[in-house]
C-alpha cells in the first residue's frame, strides 16, 4: 500500500530493488473496499491515483508494474499510466457447493472480464492481462474463461492455496498451466467451436447454428440425451450479438415444483423459511445474455403459465417483491421429447410452443455421423489429457473398430465415460479399450464386413436428396453447399445408393 505514514514510498522501493524484488502491485488496494470504510479510506489519501503514482515511481526504478484493477475504469488508469501486467479482480475467490449457481458465476465473472478488455481496446495499450479470484478455483473454471475472452494468463492467488501442502500446492499450479489459452485452441482443425463433426449430418447442424445465431429468435434443441443438445445451445450463444453477456443454464426437470419460481425470479431476504439473503433469479442474471432452459418439456402446467407471462411482459418480480425488474434474455430451450407431439396431447401450452419455438434444430445421434468417431475421440482425449495430467497420443484402430460397432444409446456423453474410464485403467500414450465391448444391436453389416446404422444410411440419402434438390441436380453446387469436395460427394452418394 503506497500510504505507509512512517516510510516514504520511494524509499520503500529502493530497499526493495536491494533485496532483489523485480516486481511491484498495488495489493491490498483499495478497490477491495467499499462502502463508508472506503469513503474514508480515501479521506485519507487511500485512492487508486495514489496507487498508480506508487506503480509509476516503481516503473522508474525498472520495476515491472502490476496493476490490481476492479473495474473497467481503474484498468483503463493502469494501462495508461503504463502498467505492464494488469490483473482483473471478478470478485472474491468463493467456493460454491451448487454446481448450477457456481456456472452462473463463472459466466459473471466472463462478463466482467470482457467489460475491462473492451474499455483497454480503446487505450491503444497492450498490457498482459490476468484474470483474479470469483469462482474460477478449478483448472475446468479457467478453461471455460479461456474460452470466451481474449485473456493472457490467470492470476491465481488463493485458488491455487487452498491446500497448505506445497506438493499438492504445486501439482495444482501446473494442472492450471496446462489448460490451453484461447489462441491454441483455435489451432484446432474440424472443429465447430465445442462442436466437432465433418459428417454430414454435423455440417447441416452447423450451417442451421450459423444461421440462426445472429438473429435474435428463441430455438428449441431437440435431441436424445447425451447428444449435445447444450454444446449446441452455446454454440449460438457465442456466435451471437449477446456473447460477451452471461449465458445461464437451468435444467427445469430438476427444480421441485415449490422452488421454479425462486428459480425463475429470484427471491427477497426473508420472503420465506430459509431465504436468508437476497438471490436473482435465472432470468435477471441472463439479462442481455442467454437464458438456456434444458429439458424445458418437464416443465408443470403451473411454471408454464409463469413462463409464458415473462415472456409476454418481459418483466419479473421476484419472490417476496413488489418492485417489476425489466429483463431481457434469449432464450434456448432443449427437450429430448417431441415438444409438437406433446402439445396435440394437451401437455404443453400451444401458445409456450410457438414463443419457445421459431426455429427447431435437431442434434443427431451418434450413431448417424460415427464418422465424426476420430475427431470426437481426438477433442476428448486432448481435455482428459488435461484433466489427467496424461500426454495420449491416440487410440489403437482395433479400439476405434468397435467404438464403430457399438449403437450409443447414450450418445456422445457415453463416448466420453467410455474414454474416461480406458484411461483410468491403461497406461501409454496409445488407448487399447481392452475392456470395452461394443452393442451392436439396431446396427447391421453389410457384405465389406462394415457395420453401418441403417437409420442413419437413411437420413444421409433423403438429406442429400434434399441438397441435390436445391442445387437442381447440379452435384459440383450441391458439394460447395456442403463444404466438401465433389470426390467426396460422389462417395457419399454411392454408399446411400443414390449414384
């Protein structure tokens, strides 16, 4: 703190350039204060103007500077004045024991990030900047951060403290340093952001996404578990205009009934037993961002009637208040189940249905694009390998053949706890899956000895009749529209027997 009364700050400093010391920061500072404390913190010569004349006199002495900003205003102060590393605080480091609440708080913590890099952009500075504190106290935290800001590094503080153990301590720290950054991520090649595929039916999705995205229209996902029906809710959220905003998740079929509306709008300290502070609900916190609702099927004729109001008013009130809040968000839904087919049996609100429903994207079993098999295994084995602290170079072609063979009732999550467990129970850098047999039921073989899906050969040809359709048989427009090539065309409409 640049306010010692006793030690003059240049003097400080000089004894610190004897010892060695080759950096400086502005920690504790005062943005940690608020209230009346930090009124008179300030009334006593405790500000941030303080703090970067401390960090300015250091730079002078050929410290490096480091910068602890709270806001975009003060990081805008720091870059400024020419700090080299500034460190943007997201709040306090807090553990969170609902998983549901936590994700909510790491997509603030997001927001708040991209706030202080956008407002840097316009200082014409480059400074390196790290992300502090909030809820980000897990590598997998980083690793979501990493992928929605253009941020250099973490800084991790008492995240990577929490276990007074120096091994532990240090295993911890390289655990982070191994979660890739932004930049090598987008090295990565066939890949659609989380979502990976080349096939076919991916390629279709993926243009749907692209083109649903930018507009500000609520889509419903449908698709079995497991397939990735919130990968692709993210996907257009990212790609959308409200992606530096917070993208909020909620599974409606596990809310009890007594709590969806505390859920939906939050709730006021005391407005019933156990409501011992004040809590924003779903839809204030996807204010201006994305508000996903998963499993939106689920939902109870009494949630979808307040559902429906919020939707027509653009407003809540939350539990236990009198006060309407004006909220703004998209909203994604995803259901497993036929949302039509449930509104002709009266199970769903007609007039839900068509405010939920402007476009419908529908995610495809693994079992109709196994040619995607490589790449998955490829993006699961590079997170495992982080989370594992394993370098796995790949699988052996006796392992991909009956991954090939197995049906996946449980889609692409199954993939992953199949992945998972072969390498917990191998060693090497190359996954034999010794122990995994596939169920080959609902799939058949044909003469070549190759196992195929016959619903998925089925959808590849009334899909590619389709895009020949509007290409008007012309098959070289037909393999632009696709984004491959005519060879590969050809091959495609052989196997479904089209050509």
């Amino acid at each position: 703190m640049p306010c010692d009364p006793e030690i003059p700050i240049e003097t400080r400093l000089r004894r610190m350039t004897k010892l060695g010391i080759a950096g400086i920061i502005n920690w504790p500072a005062v943005g940690i204060i608020d209230g009346s404390f930090r009124q008179i913190m300030q009334m006593e010569g405790h500000t941030i103007e303080v703090e970067i004349e401390m960090l300015s006199q250091a730079r002078e002495l050929g410290f490096v500077a480091f910068g602890f900003a709270f806001t975009p205003t003060e990081a805008v102060m720091l870059a400024e004045a020419g700090t080299e590393v500034l460190v943007l605080n997201v709040g306090w480091t807090r553990e969170f024991k609902d998983i549901y609440e936590k994700a909510d708080r790491v997509e603030h913590a997001v927001v708040k990030i991209n706030e202080m890099l956008w407002a840097l952009g316009d200082t014409g500075r480059n400074p390196i900047c790290l992300f502090y504190g909030g809820a980000a106290i897990l590598p997998e935290d980083s690793a979501v951060i990493y992928q929605r800001c253009q941020i250099h590094g973490h800084g991790g503080g008492s995240s990577y403290e929490r276990i007074p153990v120096a091994k532990l301590i240090a295993d911890n720290v390289h655990k982070f340093l191994s979660v890739p950054r932004q930049a090598e991520k987008n090295k990565k090649e066939h890949s659609n952001g989380k979502l990976v595929g080349i096939s076919l039916p991916m390629i279709q999705l993926g243009k749907l996404i692209k083109r649903a995205a930018p507009f500000d229209v609520s889509v419903c996902i449908e698709g079995e578990s497991g397939a990735g029906k919130e990968l692709v809710a993210s996907k257009i959220h990212n790609l959308s205009t409200r992606s530096s905003q917070s993208f909020i998740t909620l599974n409606c079929g596990a809310i009890p009934e007594t709590l969806l509306e505390s859920e939906f709008f939050g709730h006021e300290k005391g407005a019933f037993t156990g409501a011992v502070n004040r809590r924003l609900g779903k839809f204030e916190l996807a204010d201006q961002g994305t508000l996903f609702l998963d499993e939106v099927a689920e939902l109870s004729p009494k949630a979808q009637v307040s559902l429906l109001r919020v939707l027509q008013q653009k407003e809540i009130i939350r539990v236990g208040g009198e006060k309407p809040i004006p909220v703004n968000p998209r909203i994604i839904t995803a259901t497993h189940q036929d949302l039509k087919s449930l509104v002709e049996q009266n199970k769903f609100r007609t007039d839900l249905y068509f405010r939920l429903n402007m476009i419908t994207l529908k995610v495809p079993p693994l079992r109709q694009h196994t040619h995607d098999l490589p790449a998955l295994v490829s993006a699961f084995l590079d997170d495992l390998g982080v989370q594992f602290d394993r370098k796995i170079i790949g699988i052996s072609q006796d392992f991909l053949s009956r991954l090939k063979k197995h049906n996946w009732p449980g889609n692409v999550r199954e993939l992953k706890h199949v992945l998972t467990r072969v390498m917990l129970m191998e060693d090497g850098p190359i996954l034999h899956g010794k122990d995994f047999l596939p169920d080959t039921r609902g799939v058949t073989m044909t003469v070549s000895g190759k196992y195929l899906d016959l619903e998925s050969l089925e959808s590849e040809a009334n899909f590619l009749k389709n895009v020949l359709r509007d290409a008007r048989g012309n098959k070289s427009k037909a393999a632009l529209a696709l984004g491959i090539s005519r060879k590969t065309l050809y091959v495609r409409l052989k196997k479904t027997n089209l050509f």
